[in-house]
C-alpha cells in the first residue's frame, strides 16, 4: 500500500561555477593555459579582449567574491532580458603580474631520439638468424622494459609465443635466443633478468686480464649478496686480499649501469617541458612582493558579435528555430560569462594564498634559509585567507613559486611542527636539515646507527624518538647505518 508524507532533508549542492573554480584552481600555469585555448574552441561567446591600453583593459584582483555560486540557466527566457544598454565588459585581469613574466616561456621542446626497442631491432635484424629464431628474439626485445631488462618468467614468453604467434617452442630455445642473441646486443647488460646479470654483462666485455676488473666479476657472481649488503670485510676475508684492492674492485663495479636503457628515449619523439612558476616572489628593501605570472593567461570577455546575434533573433519569437538558436546562443554566452567570473576567483583565490604564505614565511624568502621556515600546516592558511582548508590544499597543489633563492615547491613550505627542549616549536623540516648534517659529518668507515642519531640529535634540543628518526631519514631517501659503510 502507498503511503504519502513528509521528509525533511538538509543537502548541499555545488553551483556550475564553484565546480568549475575548484577545477581551475588546482590547474598549475600550463594547464590552465591549456584549459583556457580548450574553453575558447569550445564556446564561440568567449574571447580574447583585444589589447588597447594597459589601464583600461587590466583591474585589480582584490576585490572579494562574496557570491561564489551563479544562478542556473532558465530555458524559458526572454531575448531581450540579455540585453542591455549598458551592459558591464566582462574581462579577466589582474595588475598583480610579473615584471618579468616574459622570462618564462612555456613552449614544449620536441626532440627527435631513437627508442630502446629501435635500436635493438635494427641489430637484431643484421644478424644471421634463421626467420622462426627472428621472430623468437624480436617477440623477446618486445618484452624488455624501457631499462632494458626482461623482466617476464621464460615459460610466459613461451605461452605467448604459443598463442599469440603460431610459433610452438620451449624454454630451453627461448633461453638460448636470449642469452646467445639478444644479451650480445648493444648497449651491455641488455636482456638481464635481474641486477646481478646486468652488472655481470657489462663486467665481461672489459678486459679480463686486469686485475680489478677480474676481482670486481668474481665478487658481482659469488659474493653479490655480501656486496649488496656491504659486508666488506666478509668480501676481503674471502679472498684473502687488501682493502686497496677492494676499493679498486668497487670502483670498476661502479662504472656499470644499473638501467641501460635509461639513455633511450621512451618514445621516438619525446617532450620536454620546463618548470613553469605559478608564482613569482621578489624581495625589494626588506619588503617581500608576491605577483602572479599569468603573462600567459589572456585576457577574456564575452563576444560582441554573439550578443548582437541574439538581439536579431529577438523579433522573431514564434519561429521555433530562432527559439532554439536563442536558447544555445544564451547558454554559451552564460557560460562564457560564468568562466571568465571562474577565472577572476581563481586569480584572487592564488593572489590571496600566496600573500598569506609569504606573509606567514616572510623571514624565510629574506633570508633564503631553510632553518629561517616556521612550522606551517594548510589550516594557518585557511585561517588567514578565510578559505577553506581543501581550498589551499588545491591552491599549493603541483604549484611552484620563482625566488630569489631559486624555483621552489610551494608544498615544501609547510611542515608540521616539534617542541624543542628550549619549550620553542619548530618546523620538522629544520630537524630533517639538522639530521641531514649529522649523517654527512659522519665517519663513513662507522656509520650512525638510528640509536646513535637519537642521541646526537638530543645533545642539540632536539628530543625525538628513535621511530621518528627512521621515518625521517626515508624520507630523506637515506639508507640504514649498514648501506651507508664505506671503505
């Protein structure tokens, strides 16, 4: 049985607008232009502004957007609501850009290079090879990553060839074709099944007679496991040789590559793109200045022509094609309106984050000194600027920022923060700094145990905890005490 009644419900839905403001912010430089050449080809009602004078065509970005969301689009409308006699010339500006935005050009650097996988096949293919072997060692450079290794099980490429060629063979063949074929190509090492084979290729195709060379291929086959993990001493007992001679070994080891196919391009064309800053922060007497670099972001408005399109075909309201015409015609020129009020929200969205971030860090960008960055979290922004907290995560998002001192991540100004004995908050990354300079003054012949760092980090204030030492130093990318051991 039906029953009818009443239900409340509280709900929240994004405007058109805020979804697209949320999307352009997060853009950094290249990909909003990239977004903004997009929207142009897609809606004929928005334009580049044609440039006349600088101070009539750019307008301050500090006014505030206290209305975020647009009303939607009415399908039943009126013509003649959309025109006005005076009419507002919608345009996106900022006066807040660089002086020097003309140094950054974004333009992609297209190279021509020969792949891996090229390179390979015009060997392979110059080699005197019977047809079935040639589509076995061509099957087989197919699979090979762009390092160079071949990383597949034998018996998989075996399968493969089975069903996806017609060509029935075995793994004895496969490896056969490999080890005599493929792994003689160049560049040495290529075709290995693991890091210990590609060192190995590589050691072989020196000469044998030297003595290093020799020690450094007899170390890479039988004692790779103590070497890997620097048990020097195990290595030098083993064969009864001096320290000398096995620093010689290990210099030889570390001419070779571990990625040989790291010198080819992935791609036949490949495309190489700079660093484009978001951001640009000069510091003039003291002050520091943070502009915008938006050199590259046109200047918008809503076409003229469109609206004069629409006004002709308000005298002829019972044609139901001109009533349809309108109603597109209107709805892209409403989008056109709404993207280029999308963009001047972004434009004072970034203006006011990184004027916050600099006010916030204002010694740092003076000083230029790490130690100098305060402990700054995504909510201090929020609660200067008065956005939300995933407003300035997407802001800071992949955005960089052009310093005195250099290009810098904007996400690699923010830190959590520790006590120090002195009861003084500090940021992680000033202790991160301090556990770096401790590691590189150590003795290389001994290194630090994680133990020992507590407590040389202690003797300086700082009171952290023997866990928290090892996740900084992963994150630092620096090995364990062990790997650290050098001769």
């Amino acid at each position: 049985m039906l029953k009818q009644h009443l239900q409340l419900k509280l709900g929240q839905k994004l405007a058109p607008q805020q979804i697209q403001l949320m999307k352009l912010i997060q853009l950094h430089t290249l990909e909003f232009e990239e977004e903004l050449e997009k929207e142009l080809e897609e809606n004929p009602a928005l334009e580049i502004a044609k440039e006349e004078s600088k101070e009539d065509e750019y307008t301050s970005t500090d006014e505030t957007y206290e209305n975020e969301g647009t009303d939607s689009i009415e399908t039943d409308f009126d013509v003649n609501d959309y025109i006005y006699d005076d009419e507002p010339n919608y345009k996106t500006a900022s006066s807040n850009y660089s002086a020097d935005d003309e140094e950054f050009d974004n333009e992609s650097l297209l190279t021509e290079g020969q792949s891996l996988y090229d390179y390979l096949m015009e060997q392979i293919n110059l080699i005197n090879i019977n047809e079935e072997d040639l589509k076995i060692a061509e099957y087989i450079i197919g699979n090979l990553d762009t390092d160079g290794y071949l990383r597949r099980e034998i018996k998989s490429i075996v399968d493969d060839l089975a069903f996806s060629q017609g060509i029935y063979t075995t793994t004895e063949k496969v490896t056969d074709i490999l080890e005599n074929y493929i792994q003689k190509l160049d560049p040495s090492g290529v075709g290995a099944r693991g890091l210990q084979e590609c060192l190995l290729l590589q050691i072989e195709k020196k000469v044998t007679s030297d003595k290093a060379v020799s020690l450094a291929a007899n170390i890479l086959r039988y004692q790779f496991d103590a070497l890997t993990n620097k048990h020097y001493n195990k290595i030098i007992q083993k064969y009864d040789i001096e320290e000398e001679d096995l620093k010689d070994a290990l210099e030889e080891i570390s001419k070779l590559s571990p990625k040989v196919g790291g010198n080819f391009d992935t791609q036949t064309i490949t495309i190489n793109q700079e660093i484009i800053p978001d951001f640009v922060i000069q510091v003039k007497d003291g002050h520091v200045i943070p502009l915008l670099n938006s050199k590259n972001a046109p200047t918008l408005r809503v076409s003229e022509e469109y609206k004069d399109i629409l006004s002709t075909y308000s005298h002829d309201k019972n044609s139901a094609e001109h009533k349809q015409a309108a109603l597109f015609i209107k709805q892209k020129l409403d989008a056109a309106k709404w993207y280029i009020d999308a963009i001047n929200q972004r434009q004072n969205t970034l203006l006011q984050t990184i004027t916050a971030i600099v006010k916030f860090q204002k010694n740092y960008f003076i000083t230029g000194d790490e130690k100098s960055l305060r402990p700054m979290i995504l909510k201090d922004i929020a609660d200067i600027t008065g956005f939300d907290i995933s407003t300035i995560s997407r802001v800071v998002k992949s955005k960089y920022a052009d310093t005195p001192n250099g290009i810098i991540y904007l996400k690699d100004l923010f830190s959590d923060s520790l006590t120090n004995d002195d009861g003084e908050e500090v940021s992680t990354k000033e202790i991160k700094m301090h556990l770096q300079e401790v590691i590189s003054r150590e003795n290389k012949r001994k290194p630090l145990t994680d133990d020992a760092l507590v407590v040389m980090l202690k003797e300086q204030g700082y009171n952290i905890a023997r866990r928290t030492i090892a996740k900084y130093r992963e994150q630092l990318n620096i090995p364990v005490a062990r790997l650290r051991k050098e001769l």
